[in-house]
C-alpha cells in the first residue's frame, strides 16, 4: 500500500511505537545459505571495464523482511529504499513524484469530485466516516456537501447524490524491473491486491475506502473512492508496485515468507540484492535497468548494508572506514558530545534533525474508570484533578522543557507549540509558545484552587477551592515512563523545575512492555495515569489532528485502539479537525480548519508536546549529497551519494 498514507485509526500510532519499542511485523526469515539475486538479463550498458567501487550502509539492526506487506522494520525500510526508487519521496514537508510523470491534483485535472446517484444497498461512507450500506436511517453528505451542518439523514425514498473522488495516476513510461521485465500499471494494481489480503500486514484503512483500483493501460492507474469519501492526500494513492511476474504464482500468505519477496526482492530502483548473510550483512550491485543510469546513477557499484547494534561499535567502524553511513536507526542519542568532537576533528560528519515524533507528556484528564460516571467511582478512584484547564497550562509553564533540550538534546532540537512541526506549512505561527515560567504557573494553579496552605514551598500546594476535588487534596501527581536513560534524564530535569510550583512528582519506570500494554490493564492505552511520558509520531505529512478526537479515545468499546490516551473531549475541537480532513490542499477551509484545532489544542492541552525526538546520522568526512531530511527516508536519494574527489564536481 502507498506508504504515505496516514490513517486516522491507532495503526499509524502502533507503528512508530513499534520502532521506538521493539521491532514489528515478522521474525527474521533465516535463509539456509546466502541469498542470491534472481538471474538477469544482460543491459545493453556498461561497456568499459572500472574500478569497482563500494558503499558501505551500517544500520541498528537486522532488517525483519523486505517484503513490503511483511511489516518491514526501520532497518529493512533503509535497505528498500535502495531496492525501489519512491514511487513518492516526502522532502521537506512536501510530495515529489519519483515514478509518476505528475502527482494528480483537481488543477491538472488528473483528479476530480464527480456527484453520482446512490441507491439504498449501495456501499458508501457516512457523514462518520465508516463504510456502511446505506439505508433508511445512514447520516449521509451529499453531494457538495463538506461540513457537519449540511449533513442529512436519508429517508429511504428521495433522490441522492453524493461525491466520488476519481484520480488518474500516470506511471513514468521508462520502468523497468531489475531483471529487465518492463513495470507497468498492471503490477501496482496487484500490490493493491496483496495489501488487501488477510494474510498481510498493511493498513486497511485507505482500502476499506477504495470502490475500484484499476490499470486502464500500461502507464495508468485509476483509483476511485467510496462514495462519501473525501481523501485531503488523494494524490498519494498509488501503490508501490510489486513483481507480479515472479511473485503471482505464490499466495499472499507465502510471499511473507519465501526468499523471493522476503530476502531479495526485485525492484526497480538503483540497487538490486545480491546476498543477505543472516546476522551480519546484506550485499546489493548495481541494477543495471535502473531508470537513471544513463545519467550515471547510482554512484557505486555495490552497496552493502551491516548489522550493528552497539552505537559505540558503529562509531569505531566509522572510524576506522568500515562504516560509510550511520543510519539514523543506530541510537546515538547518548553521543552527541562525541560526534560533535569527531566532527571538530574531521573525522566525520554529523547531522542532526527533529524528526516527526514527538515525546509527549500525557495528562490523565479523563481515566478510563469515569467511562462510567463519574459519581460511581468519587469516592474509590483518583479525583478529577485535572478538569480546570488552568490546571493543565499551569503545569505546562512549570514544565521546563528548555532545560531538557538544552541539557540532554544538547539544543538540537525544538520544544512543539502544538501538534505540527514548525517547518510544516500548516504551522499556525501566531500560537504562543508557552516558555517555563513558575510563577506563571503557580498563578494558573491559584485560579484553579489550588493553595500554599502550609507556608512551606517545599511541599506540594492543596486544594482549597478545586472544583470535583476534596479540600486537602496535595496536588501530587505519578508520573510514569519507561526505564530508558534519556527519559529518566527528562523525569529528574521536570520533577525539579515542577517542585518550583508546588507540584509533587511520584516518578515510577516500567518496562516498556507493561508501559505500552493494551489496556484495561496496560497503564497507556488502558489510560490509567495522573501523567504519563510516551512518544507518538507519523510517517505522512497530513497534520494528525485526529490523534485528539473523542473517536480516537482507547476504551472497551473499541478494544483499547486509539491515540487519545488522556480522554480529551471537545466536540469543537472534533468538529474542526472533521473539517479541515473532509477539507482539499488549497481551499480555505483546509488551512482555517487546521489553524482552529491548533488554536485549540494550545488552550485545552489534551497532552503536553516536550520535545521532537532527534534523528542523528554520520557519515565518513569526506562523503556528500547525503541528506537528512525530517520527513523523509534517510537514504532518500542513496542513487546520488558520492565520496571523495567527485564531490567537488
């Protein structure tokens, strides 16, 4: 499936937990010797003999499959990177077609709204974004109808009309896989098929939606929505094509296992898999079909990515020239005083970059026991502390964020004002940061009720006057997170700068299983906490509005699946980010609905962002065109990385 696409669902949500946590998806597959590429067609190419040249890629851990449905971890994303060539790059908040002539848009008129008549039995999707069958009774939208104030409830037996989108996505007429077969548009409607199927692992959310996705000739693919289904990134809802040549003969549920699809796929990008030598490396050659070989790319003849897990290992290797490239999956958090010395020192280059998670304080406003009412759990669980948003925005002034950036991060980062990266272009820069300032704080803790009662400032304020809580209340507050270094590093800066105001801190760390442990038992997604710190990111670039809906609030009713671990609850706030999603790039409605749910979020505080996580990377001192960008694959553009007397030309 297009790896772009964000779901409004908790897939996108378990996903980057999962590369923060452990490793998703399958189990390595181990071969019983190396794997070797499928047979090639010789390319009329290469007709003088060169010194062979290499590359080197060390990565943080083993790549769990290559199969694209397999659920690849970070590690094999890297190596598919190299394997297939986009078919859409994110760069710097924006989309590029790599494979695709254009992107569609309604302007280039490759994509379009059409109204069309729907009848009772039809599949459609509702004014609540589910797929149903509509009936007498469906909450629908008509045609032209893109807010909640226009949407009706069909009465069985008047005429309806609704809208479709349609888009044409027109592949590059020059693909070729590596084994010389021509791509065309047939092979990304059988990826479509495979990423359907039960066996596989992909986000079902964007094929739920889809009604027709066909190739209408060799270089086109149509995909046309579920009536009632408005997608902001249609443009992106094209499937990375897979081999159907070599992989139709497998079922869906044996392609996550067989060495063809899982150890060395072929693909139509710059590299094409030679050996996997389980636990140690795995070795690519040049894939002579390569699209832009005639414009001298890749640069390097072979590529070999290594396994290595301990950062202090991969630096030395780096050192010592037996590492090129650090990817961003080697954690060296922990190393940033020595790779700037390395880099002072010219034995490296390093990057750093705020990546697209973001390490959240939650704020346990709504526990998962008032899902029954309140008056049923006063007296036998923990009061509602945290009702009065002055509360909760005393709190965040007495959060001294900055310090942790500065301290830990070592100021290669930011602290979020709200929920989209400043450099997105839907950042609303007219929302005031809230900077770390305890005597506003303890001012906003007053207004809520809570007091000095004992002329001590070292001991926690109380409640006086705290509306739903029992006068004496001490305002100390658990706070949990899991056991890593740089977190507890984080808990012990926060705990010190909110004594400041009067807050008691309770830190207690857990593992991350039991952290991150489904609920009702889990204290995350089973919401069971006064304050809880966990990350939570995306790999698109659609601002995650819905990460705060009512509907994205984990409980027994969905199975404990949702972002909203606090239980924030704000029809306004629901209202606008239904909005700005049912909203296209371009209209005014997309960019003022966005700006209403960061307005929003800013004042009401579901969770409290502390800091973008960092991607670091480091190269050998004499590499160029690596480039790390926050939002795209760190080995983007692998075909152009060049070392040596060649950067200077």
């Amino acid at each position: 499936m297009n790896p772009f696409k964000r779901s409004v669902n908790l897939l996108a949500f378990i996903f980057v937990l999962s590369l923060l946590i452990i490793a998703c998806g399958l189990p390595s597959v181990q071969p019983e010797s190396a794997t070797a590429t499928p047979p090639v067609t010789p390319a009329p190419i290469a007709t003088e003999t060169a010194i062979p040249s290499a590359l080197t890629v060390c990565l943080g851990q083993e790549p769990n499959t290559l199969y694209q449905f397999g659920g690849p971890n970070a590690a094999a994303r890297s190596v598919l990177a190299s394997i297939n060539d986009g078919p859409i790059d994110m760069i710097g908040y924006e989309y590029q077609p790599v494979i695709l002539a254009q992107l569609p848009s309604i302007e280039n008129g490759d994509a379009q709204i059409a109204r069309i008549a729907i009848q009772e039995g039809n599949q459609i999707v509702d004014a609540d974004g589910n797929v149903v069958l509509l009936k007498q009774g469906s909450r629908v939208r008509p045609a032209g109808c893109r807010t909640d104030d226009c949407v009706i409830t069909y009465d069985g037996a008047t005429a309806l009309e609704m809208d479709q989108m349609i888009v044409n996505f027109r592949m590059r007429p020059d693909l070729t896989w590596a084994d010389g077969t021509p791509l065309t548009a047939d092979d990304s409607v059988y990826a479509f098929t495979l990423a359907g199927d039960a066996s596989s692992i992909a986000d079902t959310y964007l094929i739920d939606r889809t009604q027709t996705y066909e190739a209408t000739d060799a270089q086109n693919v149509q995909w046309w929505g579920m009536p009632g289904y408005i997608d902001p990134s249609y443009f992106t809802n094209f499937w990375t094509p897979a081999p159907k040549h070599l992989w139709n003969e497998f079922s869906a549920e044996q392609l996550l296992m067989t060495d063809i699809s899982a150890r060395s796929p072929v693909g139509w990008g710059a590299y094409m898999v030679q050996e996997w030598a389980a636990g140690d490396h795995i070795t690519l050659i040049k894939n002579p079909y390569y699209f832009r070989a005639a414009d001298g790319y890749p640069k390097f003849d072979t590529l070999t990515f290594r396994f290595i897990t301990d950062p202090d290992v991969a630096l030395s290797e780096l050192v010592a020239k037996r590492c090129d490239i650090l990817d961003p999956g080697i954690r060296l958090d922990n190393h940033a005083s020595l790779l700037r010395e390395m880099q002072a020192g010219e034995q490296a280059q390093v990057f750093f970059t705020p990546g697209m998670t973001i390490e959240w304080l939650g704020i346990g406003t709504t526990p998962a026991t008032y899902d029954d009412g309140y008056e049923t759990i006063y007296q036998k669980d923990r009061q509602d502390i945290f009702a009065d948003a002055h509360t909760r925005q005393g709190i965040a002034y007495c959060l001294d964020r900055q310090s942790v950036v500065k301290n830990i991060l070592l100021d290669r980062t930011t602290v979020p004002t709200t929920y989209l990266p400043v450099d997105h272009p839907l950042y609303d820069p007219n929302i005031e940061a809230i900077p770390f300032d305890p005597a506003v704080g303890r001012s906003l803790l007053e207004q809520a009720g809570w007091k000095d009662t004992d002329g001590d400032p070292a001991t926690p304020l109380a409640a006086v006057t705290v509306k739903n809580v029992a006068a004496g209340t001490p305002l100390l507050l658990n706070y949990y997170t899991t056991t890593a270094t740089q977190r507890r590093q984080v808990t012990d800066i926060l705990t010190q700068s909110l004594a400041q105001c009067g807050i008691g801190i309770n830190a207690q760390y857990f593992s991350q299983n039991d952290l991150y442990a489904s609920g009702p038992s889990g204290l995350l997604f089973g919401r069971r906490f006064d304050l809880i710190e966990y990350a939570m990111g995306v790999n698109g670039i659609e601002p995650p509005c819905g990460w705060f809906t009512s509907a994205e609030i984990p409980s027994a009713s969905n199975s404990w699946i949702g972002t909203n671990v606090t239980g924030y609850k704000n029809e306004q706030y629901d209202a606008a980010c239904r909005a700005a999603q049912l909203a296209l790039p371009g209209e005014q409605a997309y960019a003022d609905s966005y700006r209403q749910t960061q307005v929003l979020f800013s004042s009401e505080l579901p969770a409290i962002p502390l800091y973008y996580r960092v991607r670091i990377a480091a190269t050998r001192p004499d590499l160029c065109h690596f480039d790390l960008d926050p939002t795209a694959n760190p080995l983007w553009n692998i075909e152009a990385i060049d070392v040596g007397e060649a950067c200077q030309n």
